[in-house]
C-alpha cells in the first residue's frame, strides 16, 4: 500500500526497456512505481489504486496518449507528464491543452525528467495540503493534523473513524481512493461494507443532502472521493 510520504508514480510506455530503466531509475530516488504497457492497462491500475503522478508515452498502441489525457482528465486529477518523440510546439501546445501538466521530449536527460516530476509533485494538491496541514471545502474548513472540523468556525464533532476516513480523502483531495485502500489508511477494519457505514455517518454530519452528496462523492469503479472545488 502506498505511503503519504513516498509519491507513486505510474509510467505508462510500450517500449518495455524504456519502462524498466525509468522504474529503476525513479525507485533509485525514492519513489514507488507501477508499470503499464498500453492505455487499457493505464486505466486498469487507475481504478485499482491511487497514484501521485502519471508519466505517460503519447505514442502508446491502442490509444493516442494526448486523446487518453484529455479523456483521463474526466475521472481523475492525477498529475499527467506527457513523453513523446515529437517536439514541435503545436504538439506541445495540444498535449498541454489536454489537461496534461507538463511535457517531456524523447530523448531526455534522466536527471530532467526527475527535476520535472519534482515540481509537479510539489504543486500537486496533495503536497499543498500537507504542507498546510488544512483543507477547504465549501463552509468546512479541516485541519489534517488536529483532525479538527469546523463549518463557518463552527466545530463538527467527529468520532476518531470518521476523521481519520475524512483525513485519508483530504491528503488526496479530487483524488479516487477504493475502499479497500481507504480501509487501511483510515485503520477501519472488517469488509468493504465498513468503509460505506462509516462514509454513510460522516456524510450525514457534511452533506446537506447525504442523498445526493455534493462534497463526498462515489466515484464509480474506483472509491470515494472529496470534492473541494465549488
């Protein structure tokens, strides 16, 4: 399971030993990372687990990588770094414009590369409340490190499950987290079924309409989610 503390990145590329040299290279300086060969299998391993950055080939077998972002971006807001061969600023323009966070041409210095996922990392939502220790959503304002949660000043009492379910989604905000994922960051023990009791309480304490939730979402296929725009 993946550590707040060590990002997760998954590199998606057709060229197997380009895969395998960027995973030892990226393990090398302290990061976890998953493989993927192709877009199906991208989008595989995004519904299986949260990931903090997504390193992307744009020429991939069965699906252009820049259409993949733009349609990626619909269902998640992990960071995407685009890796093509072709680097004329119309195709940089149109990998950016698809939602991607930055851009890499083929062939790139290794030490680049690592510069480049520094950054985004560091401007990433999840780095950014971290670093604050505070995250805001509508009325609500949670603070990640005393677990405290305050609508309009206002303190909302949390039982220990609940806010450390509602901590594991803020150090992800926008981000799918499955339950089984959400089960051991949380220490909420037992079935899937756990996950949603304790969900179902903390939205009756949030949501206005826990019905029709406007701030923790159900993400179909991949978990819970926690809005923060809006």
């Amino acid at each position: 399971m993946t550590s707040l503390s060590t990002p997760h990145i998954l590199v998606v590329d057709d060229d197997a030993r380009l895969r395998e040299l960027l995973r030892r290279y990226l393990v090398q300086h302290g990061h976890l990372v998953s493989l993927a060969a192709d877009a199906a299998s991208a989008r595989a391993a995004l519904s299986r687990m949260v990931f903090d950055l997504l390193v992307l080939d744009v020429m991939l077998p069965d699906r252009d990588g820049i259409e993949l972002t733009a349609e990626l971006r619909r269902d998640f807001s992990v960071p995407i770094l685009l890796l093509t061969a072709r680097g004329e600023p119309e195709d940089r323009i149109r990998g950016l414009e698809s939602g991607a966070d930055d851009y890499l041409v083929k062939p790139f210095e290794p030490r680049e590369l690592l510069l480049r996922i520094a950054s985004i990392l560091r401007r990433s939502p999840a780095a950014l409340a971290a670093a604050g220790g505070v995250v805001r959503f509508g009325p609500y304002r949670f603070d990640t490190r005393a677990l405290v949660l305050e609508r309009d000043g206002v303190p909302v009492r949390l039982t220990a499950s609940e806010a450390a379910l509602l901590k594991s989604l803020a150090l992800r905000p926008g981000r799918a987290l499955s339950r089984a994922e959400l089960a051991a960051r949380a220490g909420i023990s037992g079935s899937d079924r756990a996950v949603d009791v304790q969900m179902v309480r903390l939205r009756r304490k949030i949501e206005e309409d826990p019905r029709q939730p406007r701030w923790l979402l159900t993400l179909r296929g991949a978990g819970y989610v926690l809005r923060v725009d809006g």
